[in-house]
C-alpha cells in the first residue's frame, strides 16, 4: 500500500513564495506518475502538476511559469516549488501517484491534503 503525506502549506502574501513536498512510504519511484492537485471548496479537484517516471512534466495553463514539480527518488519526496503565489491559489493542494504512465484525473494513491491560503 502506499501512503503520501504532503506538507509545507501555509499561509502567505501575494507574491510570496511556498514549497510543498510529498513523501511517500513506499519507493515513489516505483510510481510511474505522480501529481499535484488542488481544490478550492465546492468544485472540482483539478490537477496543475504532474511527472513521470522518466521526468516528463505537466502543467496546467495556470500555474506555468510560477510552479515547478519535482521529486528526489533518494529522499523518497515529490516537491510543488510555488512561486508568485497570487490570491486565487489558494486551495488544498493533494499529491498523488499512479502505476500507470499519467496520473490523470484518478489516480488510485492520495496524501491527505495540505492547505495553502495566499493573502492580498
């Protein structure tokens, strides 16, 4: 079973800078995918980073150019560097992984969630 516990949330300013990261009980890389996600209460769970096995990202139109994803296969963690943080980022952000080659929109393995809040 694998268990992802994210941190690294919290709050602040608009401008401002946070980076989450991700561990895994397990090997993460034995995943071939893994992914950030986030949620803003009352919609839908929306992936805005993603890699792969072999280092290929994703992002979505939103946060390219201020996040970056990255993973340390050695200290087992998936990291979301976030950067020129703005107000409308602020959401529960979840890590995820998957056996198969894109995380996708369900993927089987969740951490529990770590909120971010970016102040005006």
């Amino acid at each position: 079973q694998v268990r992802l516990v994210e941190s690294g949330g919290g709050l602040v300013q608009a401008g401002g800078s946070l980076r989450l990261s991700c561990t895994g009980s397990t090997s993460i890389f034995s995943l071939n995918s893994m992914g950030w996600y986030c949620q803003v209460q009352g919609k839908e769970r929306e992936l805005i980073a993603a890699v792969s096995r072999r280092g290929s990202t994703y992002y979505a139109d939103s946060v390219k150019g201020r996040f970056t994803i990255s993973k340390d296969n050695d200290r087992n963690t998936l990291y979301l560097q976030m950067n020129g943080l703005k107000p409308e980022d602020t959401a529960m952000y979840y890590c995820a992984g998957a056996y198969s080659d894109f995380v996708g929109r369900s993927p089987p393995y969740w951490g529990q969630g770590t909120q971010v809040t970016v102040s005006s």
